[in-house]
C-alpha cells in the first residue's frame, strides 16, 4: 500500500466525522428558514480549513449568504490553483422516501447516505483532506486559494459581484472543481465542457375570469389550448428548435470530438430500462451522447393553469402558466437566446390571449481546451488513482458561475468531479461511494504533485 493510502485509511474514520459534522447542519439555500444553518455552515467550514492547514480562513459576507475564503501560501513563484466548491444543498423533501433521515449521515453497504453526501460537501471535503495530506507532509508545491459559496443550489446570484469585488485576491492560475461526475465507477472521467442555460416562466391571460366551458368553450379561447399550441411550435418533428436565429452561434461539433464521443461506452438499452422509456427522441442527425452534451436542447420544466383537483369541474380558465428552458452549447449567448424565445413567442401569440414572458435566470456554457496543464496533471492524478487514463466528456448540465469565473477573473476551471448517476443528488436517499471517495483523495493529491511540475509563467 503506498502512503496516500495508507494516510487515508488511518484517518478515515476522523474524515467521515469531519464531514459528518459539515452534513449535519441543513444547509437548504433555497429556505429562508435555514439562513442561520448557512452562516454555521461556513462557519464550519472556516474551523476545518484552519485545521486542515491553510494559513488564513475567514467567513465573507455577500450579497447573499456568506461566503468562505481561505489560502496557503507556499511560494510567491508557484502557480496558484483557486479551488471553487459550494456548501449549500438542495432541499430534502419529499422526506418519506428516504430510509434515513437525510441530514443524519449513515455509512451503508460502502456508501455514506445523506443530503450532501456528494453534492457538494463529499466533494469539496476531498479536496480539502486531499490538501491537508499535502500540507502535512511538505509536499505542497502550489499556492492553494479556496472559495466556498451558499447560493450554487439557486444559481449563484451573489457570486459575480463578490468576484468582481475581489478580483485581486481571487487572482489564480487555475481553477478546481469537484462538483460534477463520473462516467462510471471504473470508467473514470474529466468533463470538459458544460452547457449553458436559459429559463423562462410564461403567462398566458385570455378572459378576465375563469368561465363555465359550456357557456364559452368553442367562442373564447382558452389560454391552456393556446399555450400548449405556443409551446408545440418551439420544436419540430426532428427535435430542431424553431426559433429564428437560434442556431446562429451554434459551432458544429468536430469530427475528432464526435469520433471521441462514439468511443464512449454506451447501453442504449440499459439507458432506457433505467429511466422506463421505450424509444429515446433528440435531434435529428446527433446520437443520444451527442445530443445531451454537445448540443442545444429544449424542455418543459412545468405546465399549469385551470382546475387539477379531484372529480370534474367545466371550467375555461383566465390563465394558464409554463416553465420554458433551453441548455444552450457554448458560444450562444443565453442573455441573447433568452431574448429571441420571448420575443418569438410574442411573434406567434394570437391576439385572442395576451402572452407574458418573464426570464428567471440564466448561464453561458463552457469549454475546458485538453491542452491545459492542469488539465494534463487531472488526467495524470485520475490514472494513479483509479488505474486508467480518463474519458474527456462533455456533460449536459450547467454551472453558470465556471463561465463567469472565466470572464470575470479570466481564469480556466478544471472540473475534476467524483460522482455517479447511482448517487441520486438532489434526490432522496443520496449517497457517496466510500471507495471513490479515497480514490478521489489520492486523484487530488497526484493532480498537486503532477501540477507543481508544470513550468510557470511567472518570470
């Protein structure tokens, strides 16, 4: 056993009460009820980053919820990486489908079951035991800075601003996250690109009360038929959006790219018996990979309006309401495809309704070149640990804030995540292998050492 692991083994058992302690605390951003278990959120985190040997931690305030900030100096000539991570979760409901109580870790059958057990607090505790380990033991060969947020589960609304504000003491090389996923647990994988995101919530008025369907159906329309028309005439029959302009910035994926993404390994029949579906449908011209990754998509997120309780009621209802999104591929500008659908829909809307459509958030999506450095040192610290050379992946989720990490402080971001699908984040009953969370910390401390070698620029 080398000494990476044998450290691991020794101080597991402190490392799960350590990371225990941070899940215990229910740090839901999205309820206000929780504000408190934020600030003691990051208040913890301070606390372990101190003891884990960083020289300075402190709580920031924000817009929003606190945010932490710490760093280890170790030579004003090293490179310095920036590792980004986010201590808010998701909220645990519906809490009757989990077998224990989500905020309550558990150790089970190999795995530790909680709300955070992965997403984010698993991960980003790797990344400070795996500092903790280099520290130690003098083998810290980088100037280390960590940015812990409390707003990733409701889009990071605080995090530009405090970036704007602090772009000197944010300055990096590079930035390291752990916050995204494996292809499998002996398939491991580096994403290098993430899609963007708009969204949208329309509203569609018709009559200024709700009406007896007898009296006005067939002579007033309705403005759950006029929405469900609307949102028919987004797409066509190929899975190709059909707004104008849309696929304006929209680069063609490279032969290279789609020959790399073929050599993935893929069940589309175990994909299919695991989500209940019996045909898939996407882009016309793409395979299922390509289409969840590499290119646009459209969805329905939600959809109501009218009478939904029990037994029957004849109404034509005032109004009717969808939640819109599009993941968008990097180059198109969500600020500017946010634009084109509201102003498509106002084009086709008939005048029989009136059609309100209001933006809620939006992201650019990202694209890390696999020529970086840090990139090659991820690559390097993923083969030691896990036995093989990573798959470069493209991923189809968004997070907004790497790609205004690289506008506003002009820094690349290494995504070097640790998850599964079988980790069911944001779901009940989540969960974190406990031998890839070793992997994962030996995968971290070789990413430090192949890292340091890497020539500077500095001068």
């Amino acid at each position: 056993m080398n000494n990476i692991r044998q450290y691991i083994q020794t101080h597991e058992a402190k490392m799960l009460d350590d990371l225990f302690s941070l899940i215990r605390i229910p740090s839901i951003s999205a309820q206000p009820e929780h504000r408190a278990d934020m600030l003691a959120c990051a208040r913890r985190w301070k606390q372990l980053l101190l003891e884990a040997g960083v020289d300075s931690a402190e709580v920031m305030s924000s817009e929003g919820n606190p945010i932490v900030f710490a760093q280890k100096r170790v030579d004003p000539q090293a490179q310095t990486v920036l590792v980004y991570a986010h201590y808010d979760v998701m909220p645990a409901e519906p809490l009757e489908l989990w077998t224990t109580p989500p905020f309550q870790p558990e150790v089970r059958d190999g795995r530790i079951w909680a709300r955070g057990a992965d997403d984010d607090k698993g991960q980003s505790f790797i990344q400070v035991k795996a500092f903790e380990y280099l520290t130690r033991h003098n083998l810290l060969g980088s100037n280390v800075k960590f940015l812990f947020e409390g707003e990733e589960e409701i889009g990071s609304p605080s995090l530009e601003a405090f970036c704007q504000e602090h772009k000197e003491l944010l300055k990096a090389d590079i930035i390291l996250v752990s916050d995204t996923s494996m292809l499998a647990s002996d398939l491991p994988s580096l994403t290098t690109g993430l899609r963007g995101l708009a969204y949208w919530e329309v509203e569609v008025t018709g009559p200024n009360r709700d009406l007896h369907s007898g009296h006005f159906g067939g002579a007033v329309a309705n403005p759950i038929n006029v929405l469900c028309w609307l949102i028919a005439r987004l797409t066509d029959a190929d899975g190709r959006i059909t707004v104008p302009g849309f696929y304006r910035d929209v680069q063609e994926v490279p032969t290279a790219e789609r020959e790399m993404i073929a050599a993935i390994p893929f069940d589309e029949r175990a994909y299919k018996a695991a989500i209940g579906v019996k045909q898939l449908f996407g882009e016309k011209g793409y395979s299922t990979l390509e289409r969840n990754s590499c290119r646009p998509s459209f969805d329905v997120c939600g959809i109501w309006g009218g009478y939904t309780g029990e037994g029957a009621k004849t109404v034509l209802p005032s109004k009717a309401y969808a939640k819109l999104s599009c993941r968008l591929v990097p180059n198109q500008d969500h600020h500017h495809i946010s634009q084109l659908v509201a102003d498509y829909l106002q084009s086709i809307a008939p005048e029989s309704v009136q059609v309100k459509v209001t933006p809620l958030h939006g992201g650019q999506g990202y694209v890390c070149p696999i020529t970086l450095p840090a990139y090659r040192a991820a690559e390097q610290g993923f083969e030691k640990a896990f036995g093989k050379k990573p798959l470069a992946v493209r991923r189809g989720g968004s997070i907004p804030i790497i790609a205004t990490f690289e506008q506003v402080l002009g820094i690349k971001t290494i995504l070097m995540g640790f998850g599964l699908e079988a980790d069911a984040i944001h779901s009940p009953n989540e969960n974190f292998s406990l031998d890839i969370f070793r992997k994962a910390v030996e995968a971290v401390i070789e990413f430090y050492t192949a890292f340091s070698a890497c020539p500077t620029k500095k001068g």
